[in-house]
C-alpha cells in the first residue's frame, strides 16, 4: 500500500460523511420533526380544533366571495339572449348575399353562432305578437328588413362585445347593428368592483392568520421556555429549536384552510337547493359551481405558507429573548 492512501474501511468511513449522506441525514431530522409536531398538534386536540376553526372561517371568507365572482361570472355568461346583437340588413340585399355575409362574420370575427331571421319571418313573428294582422295585409310590401341575430362567445367581456359591434357595423349590406350592453358593462363594473373587495379581504384575513398562528406558536415557546433554555445549554443551536414551531405554523395552516374547504363545501350544499329552484323559474339549469381543483390546492398551499410565516415571525421574534445566563 501506497503512503498516503487510506484503507477501505476509512475510505467508506469518508463516503458515509459524504453530501449524499449529510443530505440524508438532513432529510430524516426534518422528516422526524415534521411527523414530532403533528404529533404535538394532536397532544391539545381541543386548542388545536379552535385555532383551526378560526383560521378556517379566515380563510373561508375571501374564498366564499371568489366563488361567488365566478358563478355571477358563468350565469351572466349562460344567460340566454342576455347578450345577443340583432343586425338590420338593407332590404335589397338576396339570399345570397345574406348567406355570404353571414359566413364572412363567422370566419372573421368567430362568434358563437349567426341566426338569419328573413324579411317574412320577422313579419310573421311580428303578424302573430302585434294583432295588427289586418293592418298589415294592407301593406303592398313587407317594410321589414331581413335581420341576423349574432350570438357573441360566452364569457365575452364588454370590450370584446363592443368591439365585435363595431366590426359587424362595417360590413357592406349592414343597415344599423343594435345592443343594449348597458347591463354587461354594469354587470362586469360590479363584478370588479367586489374582486377588488376581495382582494383586500384576502389580504386582510392572512393578516389575521398570521396573528393568530404566531400568538398560538408564542404561547407554546412561553409553554416551554424551560424546555428551549435545556436545549441551548447543551449546544442546541436556534435553528434546531425553531424547526418544530415552524412545523407546528404549518399544521395549523393546513388544518384551518382544510377547515375553510369543509365550511365553504357546507355552504354551497345548503344554498344549491333554493338556487337550483330559483334558476327552474326562470327556466334556467344553473347550479353552483364550488371550488375547482386548481383553487383547492391553491386554498391548501396558501394556509400552510401563511401558517409557516405566522410561525416564523413569532419564533424570530421569542427565540432570541430566552438565553441561559
């Protein structure tokens, strides 16, 4: 053997103490922290059921009000004929021509659909609504002109409606294009109008969170100062101390946005009833949609990162005041 080479088992002793094995090592103390504090979350179910419980009617709020945006959303988008163009045609224009005028509409500006409503449909629709059916046989011609009615995409912003009048309106043939969206724009003005509510709820209520989970993890630290000052006596460093409260922050996170799921769930299963009927008079099928899965984890993620941030700013601020002298 060579000077200065080692022997087999030094060499596995140095691959033990590798990155790989201070990785793993690393690995297995925050997974058994992780599974020590939700043991912790359970020692005080009662507590830990409160906290969860006011965390989760925080969370709750904001998000009942995103759901309620976006069913206004989708029932303003299904409505029917809520928003529909009606496009007066000259009277001299063909079958033909109206035909080719509606193919060009749809291959140009891409609405939902175009239904052609001809000169003597309109004056049968208005023979049989009017009661004026002596009258008008006395008519030599038909005044009225041949009329497409465009149905824009749903969900179509006012923008988007307004801008695909103005495009129709400049087609040869078209006489006038008419659409009252007076009550899309107001519609779509109150529905930002509370996104933006709800946006500051939202950053509110995580406010709150924060407060509630760095007050209950600075509880816990006063709980157990005798503990933490044990623990820095033998060398124990506070990044070792802080590591179970921060694991603690995020369980009561997760459990208060899980707790805001159930409560939002119970929500929509009480009211889906009455909705449902209310829709049926109005011979409409709507039912409330609830939270997507996107949303869902986006609720989850949100509760255990505002947890782990409650929690850290309690641990950063306690810690350092409990020294041994």
């Amino acid at each position: 053997m060579q000077p200065g080479n080692g022997s087999p088992r030094q060499g596995s002793r140095e691959l033990s103490s590798g990155p790989i094995a201070r990785l793993k090592n690393y690995a297995l103390r925050h997974l058994q922290v992780f599974f020590f504090s939700l043991g912790r979350f359970y020692e005080a179910p009662l507590s830990s059921l409160l906290t969860a419980t006011v965390i989760g009617i925080a969370l709750a709020l904001p998000t009942g009000l995103h759901i309620l945006i976006e069913n206004t959303r989708l029932l303003s988008g299904s409505w029917e004929g809520a928003a529909r163009i009606s496009v007066f045609l000259e009277t001299e224009l063909t079958d033909d021509n109206i035909l080719l005028l509606v193919e060009q509409i749809q291959s140009d500006l891409g609405p939902e659909k175009v239904d052609v409503i001809t000169a003597e449909q309109a004056l049968l629709e208005f023979r049989n609504l009017s009661g004026f059916g002596a009258a008008l046989d006395a008519l030599e011609e038909n005044p009225l002109p041949p009329v497409l009615v465009v149905h824009p995409n749903a969900g179509a912003t006012p923008e988007a409606v307004e801008s695909l009048v103005q495009n129709i309106d400049k087609y040869p043939g078209v006489d006038m294009v008419q659409m009252d969206a007076q009550w899309l724009q107001r519609l779509h003005a109150i529905l930002a109008l509370i996104q933006r509510g709800t946006l500051v709820a939202a950053a509110l209520f995580s406010l709150a969170v924060i407060i509630i989970v760095g007050n209950t993890i600075r509880l816990d630290i006063q709980n157990r100062r005798e503990e933490i000052l044990v623990i820095k006596l033998i060398g124990g460093t506070n990044a070792f101390i802080r590591r179970p409260f921060l694991y603690l922050g995020f369980w009561y996170g997760l459990s208060g946005s899980m707790m805001a799921w159930l409560l939002v769930t119970v929500t929509l299963w009480l009211i889906a009833g009455p909705v449902s009927r209310l829709a049926g008079l109005y011979g409409s099928d709507f039912t409330l949609g609830g939270l997507g899965g996107q949303a869902l984890l986006f609720v989850f993620a949100a509760g255990a990162l505002l947890g782990l941030l409650g929690a850290w700013t309690s641990v950063a601020r306690h810690l350092s005041e409990i020294e041994p002298h």
